[in-house]
C-alpha cells in the first residue's frame, strides 16, 4: 500500500478541518449520550456509551460516503454550501433549543438504540461538513472520514465537558468553527461540476479552477458566515431590548 500521501499537506489540512468540525458540532451528540444513558445501572452505563457511540460512527461512515458520493451530481455542492453557511451561521448565533425530548431507559439495548437514531437525526449538519471537507482533499476520502471520526468521537464523549468550558471561555473559537465551514461552503460551490465541467452543462457559466479562485470563494463564505452570525446576534439583541422597554 502507498502511504505517499502522509506527506502531502492538504490530507492533513482535510483531517485537521474534519476533526475540528466534528468536536464543533458534536456537542449535542455527547449530550444525548448522556441522557440516554443516564437511567442505566452504573457498570453498565459505560457499556450503553461505548456501543452507542459505535453504532453511531458506522452509522455516520456509511451516510457520509453516501453524501460524498452525491456531491458528484450538478448543483449538489450548490446546495451543501448554502447548508454549510446556514449551518455556520446557526453556529455563531444559536438558538436556544432543548434535549427534553431525548427518552432515557434503564435497558441496555434500548439506551444503545436511542444513541444511534438521536445521532442519525442530529449528524446531518455533520455529515454535509465533513463530506465536504473530505471531498476538497482529493484522494484518501474515507479514509479521512474514518481517521477523523476515530480521533474527534473520543474527544466528544469522554471530553465533552472540557470542549464546552473551553468554548465558553474563548467564545472565538466558535467564531472561527463557524467561519470554517462558511470557508468550506465557498470552496464547494465554485467547484460544483456545472461550474467546473466546460463540456458540460453548457447554459451553466463556467469558472476557471484554479487556486485563486478556490481560496477567493472560501474566504468570500467564511466572510459571509461571519457577517451574518453577527448581523443576527445584533438583531436579536436590538429585538430583546425593545421586548424590555
């Protein structure tokens, strides 16, 4: 097996933007963990995790290559990056929302099964991301798929606490995530083959590939993400004020 592209710096730029991405947004996914774990007997409670958050990685694999594969078709990246830019902004300025809806169980199975489908319906934001990120580096896909779910997943379950604190301490960092993904965004949709396939699609206008234009687009969506994460932040709070007075 060729391991060559070990030392090729955009497999580990990918790897580093899907692991950063995964801790981002998996917040959520380590609070259901706990929720739906927490009713389960304590020597069986670190079982109820580890199967789960199995379960839910092979899930998750198995969607984002499936995602992968459809970023092929015309004006799917289209449609992943306007996602990834909803998804940073959401990111910047959240909106408050609750697990009260997660079911816990003292049963093993039923812990393990609540895992899997709350991961499956909260990982589409995950998964769009991360198949992006993958897609941007070339060859390796799955395999940076697979690397970057193994390093992030550990860090969520069992640091979870640790991220949230460091979150909250340096709220910069969630800027910078959501710029990340709005970076992201910009460079999936100038690759969108109806913009990149000349002898394709021809109504379609077509733009030239080069990196000029790859890290123009990107910082144009981090940029974008930025500037309406705190166009909403500020409306929110303008909105707040006048509730008060």
């Amino acid at each position: 097996m060729d391991f060559d592209f070990l030392t090729h710096t955009p497999f580990w730029i990918a790897l580093g933007q899907i692991i950063i991405i995964d801790i981002l947004l998996g917040g959520d996914n380590a609070v259901v963990i706990a929720l739906a774990c927490r009713k389960l007997p304590p020597e069986m409670r670190s079982k109820g995790i580890f199967w789960g958050t199995a379960g839910a990685i092979v899930l998750r694999v198995v969607l984002i290559v499936f995602a992968m594969t459809l970023l092929a078709l015309p004006l799917i990246k289209a449609v992943g990056a306007a996602l990834l830019v909803w998804i940073g902004v959401k990111l910047i300025a959240p909106e408050e929302d609750g697990h009260g809806d997660i079911r816990s169980s003292d049963k093993l199975l039923a812990a393990i099964q609540t895992i899997i489908v709350a991961d499956l319906v909260m990982s589409v934001d995950n998964v769009i991301a991360i198949a992006g990120a993958a897609q941007s580096s070339g060859e390796h896909q799955i395999l940076l798929v697979v690397l970057g779910l193994l390093i992030s997943i550990p860090i969520i379950v069992w640091g979870s606490q640790l991220v949230i604190k460091l979150m909250e301490r340096f709220p910069v960092v969630i800027v910078l995530g959501g710029m990340l993904l709005g970076w992201i965004a910009g460079g999936m949709l100038v690759s969108d083959p109806v913009f990149a396939h000349p002898e394709q699609w021809l109504w379609m206008p077509k733009l030239p590939q080069s990196d000029m234009l790859k890290y123009g687009a990107s910082l144009a969506g981090a940029l974008l993400v930025l500037g309406l994460g705190k166009w909403l932040l500020a409306r929110r709070k303008g909105t707040a004020t006048e509730q008060v007075h």
